[in-house]
C-alpha cells in the first residue's frame, strides 16, 4: 500500500477544508518572515516537499511537524485550543490509580507485564 491510505484519501470535504486552510496559515506565516520553501525546510528539519505538503493541508503530514512550524512562528499556545476536554471531565476525574496500593517506587505484581 501506499504512503498515503486510503482512509486519508476518503476524508470528507468538510475535514479536508480545514486542513487546507491552517496550510495557507501557514504558508501566510511564512511568507510574511520572508523565508522561501527551502528556508523553511531547513529550519523544520524535513524536505521542501514535505513543507509543502504542510502548506497545502494533506492529511498524512506529521502532527509532530505541524507543531514545530507553529513553534517556529511563536505560535504554539495555539495548539492548547484544539479539542479542549469537556470542563466537567477535566476537574473532576482522576487519571492515575490511587497510591495508597504499594510503596513508592515499588512494582506489584499485577503491574508486571514481562
């Protein structure tokens, strides 16, 4: 198969648009500092082709990629607004199973998966 899947290739419009879109951020970010495309590349650490493919919304570019770009342009807090968790779930459940089971530091046996 492909780099590309086909689950990618499959997305609806309304999910494609978007993506589109922050790419023309993107690219709008870019071109007011002045860097060309292989400026760009450089400071991401990835190929010119790869930033375009960022600039152009593709669905299969790295989020990882995306971040560092954002980063680059002192925009990165932006990123705390995607799919911020529901104000009930996020105050009010904990994550982490209480420590009052062993020592600190200590494994127990159901814990070992090896």
């Amino acid at each position: 198969m492909s780099k590309s899947s086909r689950s990618l290739s499959a997305l609806p419009s309304h999910t494609i648009r978007p993506l589109e879109q922050l790419g023309l951020r993107l690219r709008a970010h870019r071109i007011h500092r002045e860097w060309t495309v292989a400026e760009m590349a450089e400071r991401l650490l990835c190929s010119p082709n790869t930033l375009r493919a960022l600039e152009s919304g593709k669905p299969g570019t790295s989020i990882g990629l995306l971040a560092h770009a954002l980063w680059l342009f002192g925009e990165i807090d932006s990123l705390d607004n995607v799919a911020p968790a529901p104000a009930g779930l996020a105050a009010k459940r904990r994550v982490r199973k209480s420590a009052t089971r062993g020592a600190a530091g200590v494994i127990a046996e159901d814990e070992r998966d090896f």
